[in-house]
C-alpha cells in the first residue's frame, strides 16, 4: 500500500496575503506532503474585504508559485467541508500573539466539535513577523506608509493603487 499522502490546509481570508502568512504556508509545506491554502470568500460575513476573492487567490498564487506542493483555492464552505474535501488531516493556523489565542481557541472548539479527526494546528509566529496582520497592513497603506518589505512586491502596488482609489471616491 503507498503511504498516506498528508494534507494540510492553511485557511484565511489573506486580505491580502502577507510575508507573516507565506512564513506560515513556506513551514507548512516542509512538514505535510501538501498545503492547499484556502482563501475564505464569505460574503455573508459582515466585514467586507477589501480585494475581491479572485484577487486574493492571484496575490497567493504568485506568491507561491516556487512551492510545487502548494496549491491555492477559494472555498465557502465550512472550513473543515473544505478540508475534507482534500482529504486533508490538518488544519494550520499561525499564532502571532495572546490576542490570536482566544478567537483561535473558540475555532478549535467549533472545528474539533464538527470534526474530531481533523487536527488543528498551531504554528507561532517568526518573531520578525510577530506583529504583522493584514488590518494593519491596510492601515499603514491607507496613510502612505512603505509596505513593501512586508508584503509581496505585487500586493503592495495594488495596495497602493487601491486606497488611493478609495481615497479619492
Ligand atoms: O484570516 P482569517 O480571517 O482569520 O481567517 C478566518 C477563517 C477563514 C479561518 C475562518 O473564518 C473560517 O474558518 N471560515 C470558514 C467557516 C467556518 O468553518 N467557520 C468556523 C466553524 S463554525
């Protein structure tokens, strides 16, 4: 019998992806066969994002595309649905502080709840990383501060080009 292929899922809303994120995804890929990264598309959620679900997918496909056992896919569904659709055994999260661990916790409550026997995983932080989010990423754009050593070079000139746009609406 050949032996179990090991999947994992690095899920998210990646907006946009972040050199936090692809630390992540990069570790993940050395410990599991594959790492499919799920790029959340909620429209129900109240919080809009603000690239749309295929730009978002563009941004981490690009940013992947050296990783042969990375793949990129856009899910709305429960996320543990999404993970076993790929047969996947682990779901990875990265912890960047105390303040993750609360919403992370509830989730692995949630997820466990729903499915025993996928396995949540927590990755910390890169200490280098340990303060970059997304949110904050938006918000040193929206004001013209620099984001390129923080993101990909392709995110951080839609960056720029989108909250200048927002601006002068
Ligand atoms: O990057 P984010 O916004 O922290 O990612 C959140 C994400 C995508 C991991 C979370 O919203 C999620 O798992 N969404 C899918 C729906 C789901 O399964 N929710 C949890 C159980 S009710």
């Amino acid at each position: 019998m050949p032996p179990e292929r090991k999947i994992a899922i690095c899920p998210g809303s990646y907006d946009p992806i972040t050199f936090g994120h692809l630390d992540v995804i990069q570790r993940s890929a050395r410990i599991f066969d594959l790492v499919v990264v799920g790029v959340v598309n909620q429209p129900v959620r109240k919080q809009q994002t603000l690239f749309t679900a295929q730009e978002r997918e563009a941004f981490a496909l690009q940013a992947t595309e050296k990783l042969d056992n990375v793949q990129i896919e856009i899910f709305d569904t429960l996320l543990v649905d999404f993970a076993r659709k790929h047969g996947a055994c682990a779901l990875v999260k990265g912890l960047r502080a105390i303040s993750d661990f609360e919403y992370e916790f509830e989730m692995n409550q949630l997820n466990r709840r729903l499915a025993p026997d996928i396995e949540s995983v927590y990755m910390m932080a890169s200490p280098q990383y340990s303060f970059l989010s997304s949110s904050g990423i938006k918000e040193m754009a929206t004001f013209g501060a620099k984001v390129e050593d923080l993101v990909p070079d392709g995110v951080a000139e839609a960056l720029h080009e989108r909250l200048a746009r927002t601006k002068e609406q």
